[in-house]
C-alpha cells in the first residue's frame, strides 16, 4: 500500500517535473522569439560603457535594427520604450527620423503615458517634412478639442513647439480659443502658441489682439509672463499693434508696481525678489511702448526711477533687473535726471567683481553709446582697465565700446591703449582691431606724421594678423603725403633692416615703399644713412627666406627692380637676383624674374622710364563705397576716339577669339600708340584699363610689329590691351597695384586680382588704374605709363539698384565672362541701426545657374557696407530675372522682404 | 528668445532641448563647439559668450554644465538665473537632482522644461506651478 502510494508519488511528480520543463521551454522559446527590449536606462549604462566612438556605434547600430524590428512588427506594447530610446539616440547625433510615424501613433493612443513619449517624440525628432506634418495636425486639433486640460497642455506645447506656417493657419482658431479658456494652465500655454503662430504667419496677428488684452488683467504670473511676452513681440513685428497697445502702458506700471510693493511670496521669490522674470519681460515691454513716445515716457518716468532705486544689487537678479531698468531709461524719453542715475548705475556695474555684471555693463554702455556719448566717456578710464581684463568676452566687449568713443580730442590716449591691447590680443581679435583702427585713425588723426606713425604701429602689432585693406591703406597713406615720404622711408628701413621675417605685412609695406622711394633713403633726405650693399643685403635675405610668403617675395621682387632705377652702384647684383629668380619653382615669381631680366638686356633703354615712381593714390582709403560710384562715370577725351571706341567694344564682348589678333590689330596698335604717346600733355590725367578674356589671346600670339610700336606693344601689348578712359577718382588697392605694375602679363594680372579679390572685394570692383601722361617725351615713349587693369567689370554695362527699403540698399554691377554673369552686389545699412544676421537669398529661373559666394560679412554699423558675390550661368541667353528673399536684424527684430529684379540690364544676356 | 539647451558633463552632451528648429545633422557640431567653448572658459570668467547669432550663457552646477543659447537681445543675467531656477525645479521634483538622473529619467528632464520653456520663451516662474502638472500625470499615468 505504502509502496503503491509511494510510487504514485513519484510519479505524480515526475510529472510536475515534465511540466515544469514544458513550461521553461515554452518560455525561453517565447523569450528567444521575442525579447523583451532593454530598458532605457540600460541602453544609456551600455553606450556609455563603450570605449571607443567605433564601440558606441555598434551598440546604437544593433539597438537601431532591434527597433525597426519591433516597428515593422506593429508591437505596440513596447513601443513607448522603444521610441523612449530613440530619443535618446537621436540626441547623440544619430539618425532617428524613422521614428517619426511611431510618435504619431503614440500621439493617437489614449493612454497618457504614451502620448507624453509621443508629443515628446514628436517634438524632438519631427523635421520639417510635410507629410508628417499633415498627420500631426490632424492629431493636435483632436487633442486640443480634448475635455482634459492635460492632454490640452500637451499639444499645444507640441504645437508651441513644432509649428510650421500651415500648421499655424490650420490650428490658429483652436488657439485662439483656448486662449479664453478659463484655465490659467491652459490659457498661459496658448498665448506661447500664439507667440509662436505670429512669428510664423504674422497675418494672424489681428486674431489673437483681443484675448491678448485681456491677458493683462490675469493674477496668475504664468499667464502674465507670457501675455507680456506675447504683446512684446506683436509691438516688434507690427506698427499698429505698437500705436494699439500704448494704452496699456498704465496696466504695466500698476502691474510693476505692485510687484515691487507686494510683500514676500514665497511662489515667486527668487533671492527676496518678487519674480524678477516677469519684471524684465514687463521693463522691456515698456522700453518698447515709450520709445520715441513722450506721452508714454512720461507715464513710465517715476515707475522707472522707483524700481532702480528700490532693487537690490547685491544680488545677480537685482542686477539682472537694473540691467533691464536702465536700457529702458536709456531708450524712451526720460528725464535726465534718470538718465544720469541709469549712467552711474552702469557705473557701479562696471566696478562690479562680478565679471559677468562687468560684461552687462559694457554691453549696455555699448548700446547706448550712441543715444548719450559724454555720458559714457565719463566712463573712459574704467573702460580702458577693462580692455587690460583677463576675460575675453569683456576685452571684446571694451574693445568694441573704446572703438566707439574714440573722437578727435582723445584720439591719443585711446589709440595708444588701444595699440598696447592690439599688441597682446587674441589673433581672432587683431584683424578686426586692426582694421579698426586704421578707420579710427583715419577719421581722426590731429596730423600726417601722426597718422603714418600709428599705421605703421598698427602693422607692427598686429603682425601677421593684418587684414589686406590695412597694409594698402597704409601703402595709399604714404604714397599719397609726398612731404612725409622721406620720413616713412626712413621709418620703414628702420623696421625692415631688423625685421622679423615671419611678419609679412609689415615687409610688405616697407619694400613696397623703400622700392618707390628707395632714392630718398640714399640722397639722405631720411633721418638714417645707408649703404647700397644693405639695401641688397636685406633684399637678399627677404627674398631667400622661407619663413617669407610668395606674396611678400612678389612685393620684394618689384620693389628691388624698382631700385634698381634709384640705385646707382648695385645695379648689377640686382640684375643678379632678379634673374636668378628666372629659375624658381614658383611659377608667379619665375614669370616676373624672366621678365625682368629683359628690362635689364633688350629693353634696357626703357627700363628707366618705366620704373617711375607710381603716381599718388588719390580717393579714399580703406572704404570702398565712394570708389564704387566713382566708378560708373567714364568721362574723357579720349572718348572720342573711335578706333579707341571700337577696339573697347569689341575686346570687352564676351565672344572673343583668337581672331581678334588679326583682325584688329591694326587697330590695337594705333589706339595704344594713341594712349601712350598721343595724348597731349596734361589732358586726361588717369585711364582706366579693362581686362577682358580676349587678351590672354593676343598674348599667346605676338604678332610681329615695328621698331618703336613693336617695342611698346611687346611690352604693354602683353598686358591687356583695350584702355577705357576715365577721369574717375582712384581708389584702388595699393597692395594690387604694386603687384601688377611692371608686370606684363595677363595671366600675371588675372592672378594678382583674384588673388586678392577675397580680401579686398571692395577695393577691387572700386579700382581704377591710374595713367598719368607723360610730360617730358610723350610723342615717342610713356616714361610713366603702366596701364594697370583693375576692374574685371565692364562699363558698358551699367549697374543697377535692385533695392532700396528698410534702410538697406543693395547694388548690383556685372562683369560677363562668356555665359557667366558675375553679379558683385554691394549692400549698404542706410538705416541708423546696426544691423545683424543679414542673409539675402536669391532664385533664378530654372534655366540658369545661380551660385552665391560667402557674403564678406554678415553685420553692418550704420552706413557700413557689404559685397557679396553671385555667380548666374546663362547658357541659353535667355533674360535674367531673380527672385531675391532678403532678412536681417536691427534694434532687435527681424526684418524680412521679397521680391523680383527684372530690371536687370539686357546687355548681360544679348 | 532662447534656442536650446544644452547640459554637458565631462565634455560630453548628456540632454540637449531645442526651442526652435534647427536641422538634425548640424547639431551635433553645434553641440560639440558650444560645449568646448563654454568648458574652456577660465572658472572665475564671464558665463556669458558669443556665438554666431546667439549669446551663449552657461552655469556649473556640480559636474554639470547648463548652456542655454538666446538672441543677443536676451538678458543675460536673467537667463543665467533662469539656469538656477531650472535645477531648482529639477531639485524639486526628484527630491535632490544629480547627474544620475539625467541617465535614469531623460524624458522627465524634458518634460519639466517644457512646463517652464515653451517656443523659447519664459511660461511660468513659479516652480510649484511648473512642476504640479507633470506630478499630477505622474499619479495618473501610475494608477
């Protein structure tokens, strides 16, 4: 019986064991089939655990797969999870857009948990796809409709979030709506979407004008916050709606008021503050409404001086709201007895140990430099301490601000601060120092000597870090002020005989200039006495150096060819040098050694008159904006020749061949012989020359001509040949000058202007060659004559203003190259405010090209310029329209405009 | 108006938000470049530093470094205490905020921001107020 029972217990459980391994394997098999995903947290331990990028990648790769599995499975249990981690993985960077549809789905499910990953997802991984889009705004309008305020608050925060324009019409009603809700959550949560729509659609702005007012009548900080916030940006985007809401200036003072009355709240204290958050929103909301607006300033006036008196600055939020208090003293119209106590409030900032408060201070001052000058240079001095600060955000900021006070009687003092700070800068800082201060200099120098003496100093200091436009400002300056050469020359052998090699440009401004005027560092005019054999020392050792760049040894290369028509002894090892370089590796300055050698053998008898000192730049320096006008008037004598005419036409339209040679050479030779012997003394002082494709063509094929002409054509008929007179002011690039004016070569030209077109865009569609006749032998031989191309741009086709709005203008010149329309446009800040973020953006049809050089900037100060350059392909010749979008921002907004320019001159494609 | 937010230890992004658009495959550049400017900023410096279009502003807190991105139009110093006011809210919510928290409960720091920052802009200064929503779905959700 026992033993019956025995073995019925033993079976019994064997059984159990059979079952119990049935059900292990049915669950490692469910397990295997279907794992359950790793959570989050997990999949973040791994990642970070990866040792190398390589490591970190296999993980999220294998994750990646595992969860486009479970997508294309439609499982939808772990789908929070699984979007949960893409998440995740999208912000390290990867590719999680796949996603997208499952966040939707999410979205659609009415479970809370999987709506917030949803509106979450959504957020975060939604790009501007237009599909998607769609789908989702059909999912926010139901959710927004929802009875419960939470799923409410989340779509709209999606919505706050992700709005594109069409999502923003769709759903601008539902807005609206809500933004009369009588639930402060869900009604403070709407006026950020509205915030939102109108910055998208800002038509819609009228819509939400009257649930905006009533907003202000709220007790809840919440709702007030982003009503101001909301009213802030309607002000900016639109007139009326400024004109609308200055009669809420008394609700925001009452409201100001009794922040600052109201006793401790525990809800909104921040450091014994009553929510400092609000107050700024409310301050700049009212320095908005009182700018330019007595009436209002007025009503603002004592609220004003009772918040900067009342805060407490020993606090950061006390001074976050001061800092907002006296920008907005500074801009409305307020008494000047404010105004002096908003000055010594920057004062105190700016005496702050505090750094950040320091940098406030200066950024403040800087903003409101303009409104109130005397009040800040009663600041000088602690400004210029600052510039000695170990932060480089507030030297920058002080770097800025010194800039901005520098005037005629404390040029001095600041400038010399100003050099001992270029001296020890950042290199970041000393390109824009520098320019800077040559402007500075410009504007304000008490004297010549003065101002070549701070030029020099600002090339010393800056050292490699001079932007082009300094070193040919420099170069202008000196040629320009004949009664200060001998002393700049002297100066610059001084620099040069212990010159460090490494620092190009100030080699480049002396050689330069010791080749032009080389005769008065021997005859003893400068205060210095030097020996021939120096002078080719120090040439020698420029020239041979490695550390010098190719550009300074082209400078070199000139200049000592120069000399070598003001030198009397080392004639002979100059020819040396120069024909040595015949042999260099660097095909630029092989060119210019074998040319130059030939003015040492053949040409020898020309080699003289040709050297002649360049005659003074005249026009303006270092800004290219008057230049450029100057640059479209082509009035002169010589216009009435016709051969000079036609050889012009026919050498700048873009269908030049080779057999232009023949054709016209006749003609050419007559109109150089023309121009470089035929104009009587004294008339016509400049010409301009016009580089066009063609005359790379005339230098491969060098016709044979006679005696006197052949020489002259040999010599300049390798440089570009057609000569367009003008009487243009110059203003042109000295740096390109001396690269190109006793070179003969075309290709030699072409390199020397592309080469510095990047630098110096604005000088070089300004340039105008000058040509000076010659007085003494002018029938025979030019013995000053170099014709020196310096515009690509064509005159015969005008320029255009393709636009002139909102304080901007933009011009356009044009310069053809076969299909190619070069369009150099120059930007011009005719508005008073500084203006930032300027993009400008252009279309064309679709049968042309359009390609959109870097623009040379993106800001501009009042009355400043920008070029930037674009390139149209026009195969087909078929008219040139542009569709152009232009934005920026000044004082703080965004100013966007579109248009078309069909105006554009039909020269460029005929 | 704010951009985004960033919060980095050891050189590396551990959260980033973004207010307003921005396109998917700059901004790991974007990160990594704010990150490094802001790390190499002297301790003692300006917490306030340009970049491009934005003002940068960031604060340590612990290991920890927040970064908002603004307009050059923002207060800085009032960002800079909206840094604090955050982790504070952050404090709040998880009792004491540390950098595990970050690791274990990534969605729920965004979920708090949203409740403080929408479309770039302040929505509530009150940090009760912020956080009483999100613990009200929290208790939903865990029923």
């Amino acid at each position: 019986m026992n033993k019956a029972r025995d073995s019925l217990g033993t079976m019994s459980s064997i059984k159990q064991v059979i079952n119990d391994a049935v059900e292990k394997g049915k669950e490692v098999y469910e397990k295997v089939r279907q794992p359950n995903p790793i959570r989050l947290r997990d999949l973040i331990r791994q990642i970070r655990s990866a040792k190398t990028a390589a490591e970190e990648r296999a993980v999220v790769n294998r994750e990646c797969a595992y969860i486009r599995l479970t997508f294309r499975e439609e499982d939808s249990v772990w789908r929070c999870r699984n979007v949960a981690k893409l998440l995740y993985i999208h912000m390290l960077g990867y590719p999680a857009h796949f996603g997208q549809m499952e966040c939707l789905k999410l979205i659609a499910s009415p479970r809370f948990t999987d709506k917030r990953i949803g509106y979450l997802g959504a957020m975060l991984l939604l790009d501007e796809r237009q599909d998607v889009h769609l789908l989702i705004t059909n999912s926010l309008k139901n959710d927004l409709n929802s009875s419960t305020q939470f799923v409410q608050g989340l779509a709209l925060c999606t919505l706050g979030a992700i709005a594109s324009p069409e999502m923003s019409r769709d759903l601008a009603g539902e807005v609206e709506r809500l933004l009369k809700s009588s639930n402060a959550y869900i009604r403070k949560k709407a006026a950020v979407c509205a915030l939102r729509i109108i910055l998208k659609v800002p038509e819609l702005m009228e819509m939400f004008l009257p649930a905006t007012r009533s907003l202000l009548s709220e007790k809840n900080h919440g709702v007030l916050i982003t009503g101001v916030t909301l009213i802030t940006e309607m002000c900016l985007q639109s007139p009326d709606m400024l004109a609308h809401f200055k009669k809420i200036v008394p609700n925001l003072v009452r409201i100001l008021k009794n922040l600052i009355m109201a006793g401790y709240s525990p809800e909104h204290d921040v450091q014994g503050v009553s929510d400092p958050f609000l107050q700024v929103k409310i301050l700049k909301l009212l320095r908005i409404l009182g700018c330019g607006d007595s009436d209002a300033s007025e009503t603002m006036n004592d609220i004003l001086a009772q918040v900067a008196t009342n805060t407490e600055s020993s606090k950061n939020v006390g001074n976050a709201i001061l800092y907002e208090t006296v920008l907005s003293i500074m801009d409305i119209k307020s008494e000047s007895g404010l105004r002096v106590l908003a000055i010594n409030i920057l004062g105190r900032f700016l005496l702050n140990a505090d750094k950040n408060i320091r940098y406030v201070a200066l950024n403040t001052l800087l903003r409101v430099v303009h409104a109130d000058n005397s009040a800040v240079q009663r600041h000088r001095s602690t400004i210029l301490e600052c510039l000695k600060d170990a932060d480089i955000s507030i030297r920058k900021r002080a770097m800025e601000l010194c800039f901005a006070l520098i005037n005629g009687n404390n040029i001095r003092t600041m400038m010399k601060e100003l050099l001992t700070f270029l001296e020890n800068a950042e290199p970041e800082f000393k390109a824009t120092c520098s320019s800077k201060c040559v402007l500075a200099a410009e504007k304000y120098s008490p004297n010549v000597r003065w101002h070549i003496d701070t030029l020099l100093k600002v090339v010393e200091a800056a050292g490699n870090h001079v932007p082009d436009d300094v070193v040919s400002s420099t170069i202008q300056l000196i040629s320009e002020t004949r009664a200060e050469q001998a002393y700049a020359v002297g100066e610059l052998w001084r620099h040069l005989s212990v010159a460090q090699l490494e620092f190009q440009p100030m080699i480049q401004v002396s050689t330069w200039c010791i080749g032009e005027f080389g005769d008065l560092l021997l005859n003893g005019q400068a205060d210095v006495t030097v020996e021939e054999t120096q002078i080719i020392e120090i040439y020698q050792k420029i020239l041979w150096a490695s550390q010098c760049s190719i550009t300074t040894k082209e400078y070199a290369l000139t200049s000592l060819m120069k000399l070598s028509a003001r030198l009397n002894q080392e004639v002979g090892s100059i020819q040396q040098v120069v024909s040595a370089f015949g042999s260099h590796l660097n095909i630029e300055l092989q060119q210019r050694g074998i040319e130059y050698s030939q003015l040492f053998t053949r040409h020898n008898h020309m080699r003289g008159p040709l050297l002649e000192r360049m005659p003074p730049f005249e026009g303006v320096r270092g800004n290219g904006t008057e230049g450029e006008k100057g640059g479209i008037a082509i009035t002169n004598g010589l216009d009435n020749s016709p051969d000079n005419q036609s050889l012009l036409n026919d050498l700048s339209s873009p269908n030049n061949n080779n057999n232009i040679n023949s054709t016209h050479e006749n003609n050419e030779s007559n109109a150089l012989l023309l121009l470089l012997g035929g104009i009587e003394p004294g008339e016509g002082d400049t010409v301009q020359a016009v580089t066009s494709p063609a005359t790379s063509t005339i230098n491969a094929t060098p016709a044979p001509r006679s005696t006197v002409n052949a020489d002259i054509l040999d010599l300049l008929g390798l440089e570009p040949g057609p000569t367009a007179p003008s009487n243009t002011t110059t203003s042109t690039s000295p740096a390109q000058l001396s690269h190109t004016n006793n070179s003969s070569s075309p290709a030699l030209l072409l390199d020397g202007l592309l080469n510095n077109t990047s630098s110096t865009t604005t000088t070089t569609t300004a340039g105008i060659a000058s040509l000076s006749t010659p007085t003494a032998n002018s029938t025979t031989l030019p013995t000053n004559n170099f014709i020196i191309p310096q515009s690509l741009s064509q005159p015969s086709v005008p320029g255009i203003v393709a636009y002139d709005k909102n304080g901007m203008k933009l011009d356009m010149t044009f310069e053809i190259q076969d299909s190619v329309t070069t369009i150099n446009m120059l930007a011009t800040n005719t508005s008073l405010a500084q203006v930032t973020d300027f993009l400008f953006q252009a279309a064309v049809p679709k049968s042309l090209q359009l390609q959109m050089m870097t623009p040379s900037s993106t800001s501009m100060a009042p009355s400043a310029t920008l070029t930037q350059v674009i390139k149209v392909n026009n195969p087909s010749k078929v008219p040139l329209r542009m569709r152009m979008r232009l934005s920026w921002q000044a004082n703080g907004s965004v100013v966007q405009d579109q248009g078309e320019i069909s105006h554009f001159p039909p020269a460029l494609w005929q | 108006m704010m951009h985004y937010l960033l919060i980095s230890k050891d050189g590396s992004v551990q959260f980033s938000h973004y207010f307003t658009h921005s396109s998917p495959s700059s901004r790991p550049t974007t990160e990594a470049r704010v990150i490094a400017k802001c790390t190499n900023a002297d301790k003692d410096a300006c917490h306030f530093l340009e970049d491009g279009p934005h003002t940068l502003v960031f604060r340590w807190f612990g290991p920890c470094m927040f970064v908002v991105a603004a307009d050059h139009s923002e207060n800085e110093l009032m960002i800079y205490e909206f840094l604090s006011l955050y982790v504070n809210a952050l404090h709040k919510y998880f009792g004491k905020f540390s950098e595990k928290h970050i690791l274990l409960n990534i969605e729920r720091l965004h979920m708090v921001l949203e409740e403080m920052v929408v479309a770039g802009e302040l929505l509530e200064p009150s940090i009760r107020n912020a956080l009483s929503p999100i613990q009200m779905l929290d208790t939903i959700s865990s029923r």
